[in-house]
C-alpha cells in the first residue's frame, strides 16, 4: 500500500468531479484546497523538506492567502527559491510559518538568490521529494526524524554553488515573514558548518555535513561574500534591520556530478544537533541511507493497515489518507527548548481543534506508545507554560488558539487513561485537567454554567465529564460527582428549537456545531423532541427533503462526526448513507483531490476511519460501526491483531466511479458475539479480534432499538 501513497494529493484547488445525489447538496464555506505539500517526511518526525516558493500556507505551490472558495493564484507555475525545513501539513491561518534553512543550488552569482525557478519533473514518495530546476539542476531530498539529506546533481559550470540562506522564514505573503531575533553562523572547514537561529522564541540549530570536495566554503551577508571570514553573529535582528546572511559552498562542476549535504537540526544547540546527526546517519552516511531508513519507518506503518478490495483509486486515496495522518504532530524527543529534562515533545498540534475528534485517535491505535508520550507532553506543556494547549507549535505559547475551543486536550487524556496507555503520572494529568477547566473561558462557565461563543460550553461540559473519568478511576469519587454535575451544563447551549443558541462561532454555525457527539446523546435527543424530531434536524442539515442543506461536506472541521449523530437516533441506515455520499464525491486523487485543509491530517484521519466503517467518538473509549468502504482488512491496533470482514460487500469507487446507492449493516458480529449496539469500545478495538458485518442494499432493523452509551444510560444497558 505504501506505493500507492500519492503526496500530490491536496497540494492544488479542489477539482474534483461532480457530485451526485445527496452530497451535490452541501455547500463549500471555507477554502478548495488541501494544503498539503508533497515534501519529504519522516512519520512524525521534527523535520520535513519540501521545495519553496512562498506560497501559502506551507510555502510550496501557487496560491496566496485564502479563507473561502477557490484560493487566488499567487504564482502562475510551480516556482522554487530554494528548499526550506519545517512545514506545516494542511493547515490554514496559524499566523506565523516556518520554511527555515532554505537551500539553494545555483550555477548564477550571488546576487541571484530568491530567483524563482521552475519546476519540473517532481517526483515525490514518502520520505522523498525530487524536481528539476529550469536551470538544469536535479535536486532531491529525504529526511529523517531530526535530521536532512539533500543531493544535487549539477551541470558542468565553473562556478557552481549550494547556499544556505539563514535568514530565511516564513511566506512570500503579506505579514507573512519569520524575521530570527538572534543569530550565529560558524565555518567549519573541510565541509562542515554549524549555526543557531532564534525564531518565534526558539534556538534552533543546524549542523552541516557538505560531500563538496575542493570547493571553498564561506560565508556571506547581504548576498555579498565576507571574504576570510569564518563566522557571523547578530545580537539582536529587527526586521526593518534584517539582511539576509547565511553560508555557502561553491567550486567547479561537470556534468552529471552530485553533492551531498546532510544535516542535523536540534533545539538544544549546534553540539545536539551534530549528535543528532551522528546518530541517524553514523560515518558519514549519506542520502541513500536516509531514504532507506526512513522508507522503513513508513512502512512499519503501513505493515500495520491492510484493506481487501476497493478500486485502485480509492486504494490510492486511503494510502495517501493514512500517510497524511502520520506527518503530525511532530515528536522531538529530547529536544524541548523550554525545560531542561529529556523525555517526550510533541509540537505541530495544529490544531487540537482539528485533529482530537479523528488523527489522534488513529495515532494511538497504532503506535500507543506515541500516544502517551503525545499526552505526557501535554501535561507538560501545562507545568511548564500554565496551560493544556488547544493547539502547539514550534513557537513560545501555548494559548495561541483558545479562541477555537476550551478543553480539548481533556478528551484524548480521557481516551488515553480509559485505554491504559503507560508512562503517564495520571494523579498529576488530573491535577491540570481540573486546574485547566477553570482558565479562559472556564471561569465563565463554572459560574454561569453557559459561556460565549456557545460551542465552548459544550466543549467545557465535555471537559468536565472526561475530568470526572479519570478521577473516579483514580478513586476520588467526590470529585467524579461534582464534575460530572458540571457536565451536565451542556443543556444550557441549547434553544427551544433543537439547535444551539445564536452566538458567535469560530469559522462555523450553530447548525454545523449543534450535533457534536455529547457524553449524553440520549438525552440530548430527548432535549430536541426525541428520535423523530431529532433525526428530521439531521435530515435537513443533510439535504433531505427541499430544504437547503447546510452541511459543509468535510470543508470544515465542526461537523465531521455529524454523520455518526444518527446512530443514537437509531438510524445507522442514513450514517451509511451520508458517510458514502461523503467517501464517494468529497475525495479524490490528484492534486486536488481534497475537498478542503487537511488540517495536520485531521481530514484524512476521518477518511482511514470511515472507511474502515469506524468512527471514535473523542474522550468516550468508543467507535461507533457501520458499512466499511472496503471489503475487508486486517489492523495492528493497540499492538494487537484486529480483523475486519464483511460479507455481502459490493464494490463502489469514488466520483465518476462511485456506485449509486449505499451498502447497509444487516448484522454484525465481534469475536462471534452479536453486536447489537452500533459500537465497540476502544479497548475492544485495541485489543485485538474479529469483526464481522453482513452488508445488504436495503435498511436493516440492526442498531435501531440498542443504541450507543451515554451518560444518563444505567450501566448495564451496555455490556462491556
């Protein structure tokens, strides 16, 4: 599967065929585009390496800012100014990009760089990137977890060169720029070179291993040569003061004739940098190397995710689904800048906001282990900066999102501590998850029990429910009740009419926000008038019946487990037919195969799962069941085998391919038992078994009458 990963998929507006039925009823609010950049990756590695143009939000491709519709074109082709680390995956507005280091081969003087060059012939592959400058250069670059190769096949020139632009960060757009505050650059001799820049707030290193024999190398500021000197150091950088300064390398070449340089990156100097460097690529080792080990490592993903059947064109758009899923977050063990201790640090939370509901969910099935240390460095963050973060990044603060949602990080400590994940200090994690209900918003809402904009009170009653999980696990049973009293607070968010009251949201609406799966759904369903009322909302928000529809169609991310909404009404029948409209006519390959910002993988997660007919329900150990895309597969979750099988599957592709109708559960079974409740728990799922669903073309009375569990339920309705 990992061949017909396609890292294309995403990087160019929305063009998808037209959809049909159900799904040529939703509406596109936010940007056609993935944002997605087809760069080199290690699966959540520090480091990536992608060509640069400036473009936004990821610095590759053509397009300039956008908040709707189709994105403005910013350059007319795919341009290159050289190839930069550290980009962001899918996202959209987060202020401030990285693009640091950029590298750039030349056969032109100097005073040429930040020309833009054609590019051509790209080719692209987990782990690798490769494409031809138009003048005549074939650059190619793989990454490890910390580390770069990049390798460069020259022209005969007399005076070629490979520069290193320093000074360089952030997007060719307005604003757009990452201006370092300090800065020092060292000449080495003999091909080596080390240096730090302090952006956003952090000491990144570099250190530099050039395969340039007999070239001089130096360094330079202003695009002009510093002629003896071997170092360059700046105390303190303005950005009406910046020139840019960096290093180079620079002597003859023939034809054909390639150079290599390897680097180390850390946040904890040069000297970690180099060991960095040292470890992942011991005596020098060089590009083929790097490709190979990190070729492996995606592998050792993919070995875990097997599907039977589906049409090459699906199978293309999960594979490179699951590789999306694995650039982020970043884990740069070791490596935290803000406190001294080794251990785990998970920056490129881009944000929690996007990705709790699905990525994370997909990251701990199959590697536990990085889910813990995902979560042990969210407590973490929250000793050291005050806070659980909403979203993280390379950068000082930890607040940057608040705005999006309240106490999301709540829900994945939740799931973590129901799933037994190890190496957390939970009596601590419980600590911060209480301290963190009250900060922002939540002041707000534990004296009124309602906050503005009204999403975040549902958002806090969430966090307040998977606090009280936690410690009722822990035995303290008095605090489990007060904040289970708190969590009932949600009702509060809603109006008479079954929907969430008007309010201010972020990038959304109170339709598209109003069915988020609660703790209590069941009530929440009563709430609205009960399964009738409950499901003629849903129906309207999904276009049945003459009235617009106001589902956004995975364009955005508040109503992504929207779908899974009907299960607790006891219609699985319409899950499956939104979730196939969704599959069939929302996703696509090529490059604009994605119908809207990938979101650190957030968007792609939520096709793995659907398509495996699951879904997580964040914070409640549950994944709720229904008709599979494929006809079968076999899983590595949790460390453990998982099998899915159906029977009755008839093969349905997507867009121009895609099959009329959707396929429904008549039946379904886990380890032979029948499972009657439309869901499984996440322990069963990462314990390993067998999961049968029988499929036919009619709705079934399966998963009508036993629902999925929620708060108000006596524990027995739902067997473990």
């Amino acid at each position: 599967m990992l061949d017909s990963v396609d890292p294309f998929i995403g990087t160019e507006a929305t063009d998808l065929p037209a959809a049909q039925g159900l799904a040529a009823t939703w509406w596109w609010p936010k940007p056609q585009v993935g944002n997605t950049h087809p760069g080199a990756c290690h699966p959540l590695g520090m480091v990536s390496a992608c060509a640069c143009s400036g473009a936004y939000p990821t610095g590759y491709g053509r397009y300039g800012i956008s908040t709707e519709g189709a994105p403005p074109e910013l350059f007319d082709d795919y341009l290159a100014s050289g190839f930069t680390h550290f980009q962001q995956s899918g996202t959209g507005a987060i202020r401030k990009y990285y693009n640091y280091f950029r590298v750039t081969p030349m056969i032109e003087p100097l005073d040429a760089l930040g020309t833009r060059w054609r590019l051509r012939d790209e080719e692209a592959s987990p782990g690798y990137y490769a494409a031809t400058l138009e003048n005549g250069i074939r650059c190619e670059l793989t990454v490890g977890e910390k580390t770069a190769v990049h390798r460069y096949t020259f022209p005969a020139s007399s005076s070629s060169r490979v520069v290193l632009d320093f000074s360089y960060g952030g997007l060719a757009i307005e604003h757009g720029a990452t201006v370092p505050l300090r800065a020092g650059i060292e000449s080495l001799g003999q091909g080596g070179a080390r240096g730090t820049v302090v952006m956003e707030g952090i000491p990144l290193s570099i250190h530099v291993e050039a395969d340039t024999p007999n070239w001089r190398q130096l360094v330079w500021y202003d695009r002009r040569r510093v002629d003896g000197g071997t170092r360059l150091d700046f105390d303190y950088i303005r950005r009406t003061t910046l020139r840019p300064f960096g290093l180079m390398f620079m002597g003859p070449t023939r034809a054909g004739q390639t150079v290599e340089l390897r680097m180390g990156f850390s946040m904890r100097g040069t000297e970690q940098a180099r060991e960095n460097l040292e470890r992942a690529l011991p005596g020098g080792a060089g590009f083929d190397v790097c490709r190979n080990k990190t070729r492996q490592a995606w592998s050792s993903y993919f070995s875990q995710v097997e599907v039977e059947g589906g049409t090459p064109e699906r199978r293309e758009v999960f594979a490179t689904s699951l590789y999306h899923s694995l650039i982020k977050p970043c884990f740069a063990d070791d490596e935290s800048p803000f406190w001294p201790s080794d251990g785990p640090f998970a920056y490129d939370i881009a944000t929690m906001w996007d990705m709790y509901k699905t990525q994370f969910p997909l990251l701990t099935a199959l590697n536990p282990k990085r889910g813990a240390d995902m979560l042990e460095s969210l407590v973490r963050v929250a000793e050291e900066e005050g806070n659980l973060p909403i979203g993280y990044r390379m950068a000082r603060g930890s607040d940057r999102f608040f705005r999006q949602a309240s106490a999301l990080a709540h829900t994945v400590l939740a799931d973590g501590f129901q799933l037994g994940l190890e190496g957390l200090e939970w009596d601590w994690a419980l600590v911060h998850m209480q301290d963190d209900l009250r900060r922002g918003y939540g002041e707000e809402f534990a004296e009124r029990g309602v906050v503005h904009p009204v999403s975040h009170t549902l958002d806090l009653a969430v966090g307040y429910w998977c606090t009280a999980i936690v410690a009722r696990g822990l035995g303290d049973e008095r605090l489990a009740l007060e904040l289970e009293s708190k969590s009932r607070a949600w009702t509060n968010a809603f109006g008479p009419d079954g929907l969430l009251r008007d309010s201010s949201f972020y990038e959304g609406g109170r339709w598209n926000y109003s069915f988020r799966l609660l703790h209590d759904m069941a009530s929440r369903i009563e709430l609205a008038g009960g399964d009738a009322a409950f499901t003629a909302l849903l129906d309207r928000f999904f276009g049945y019946g003459p009235e617009p529809a106001r589902f956004e169609g995975l364009n955005n991310e508040p109503d992504m487990e929207a779908p899974w909404a009907y299960h607790y009404a006891g219609r699985p029948d319409r899950t499956a037919e939104v979730v196939h409209a969704a599959l069939a006519h929302r996703f696509g390959t090529g490059r604009g195969g994605l119908p809207g910002n990938d979101d650190s993988g957030a968007l792609s997660s939520w096709y793995v799962w659907a398509s495996l007919g699951l879904f997580p329900v964040a914070g409640q150990n549950l994944f709720l069941v229904n008709a599979p895309a494929f006809k079968g597969g076999r899983f590595r979750f949790g460390g453990n085998d998982f099998e899915l099988v159906t029977t009755g599957h008839e093969e349905s592709g997507i867009g121009a391919d895609a099959s009329p109708s959707a396929q429904y559960v008549q039946s379904a079974r886990l380890d032979g038992r029948p499972l009657e409740h439309g869901c499984i728990t996440g322990t069963q799922l990462h314990g390993g078994g067998r999961l049968e669903i029988e499929l036919g073309p009619a709705p079934s009375a399966w998963a009508t009458k036993l629902r999925p569990p929620s708060a108000s339920d006596r524990p027995q309705e739902f067997p473990s």
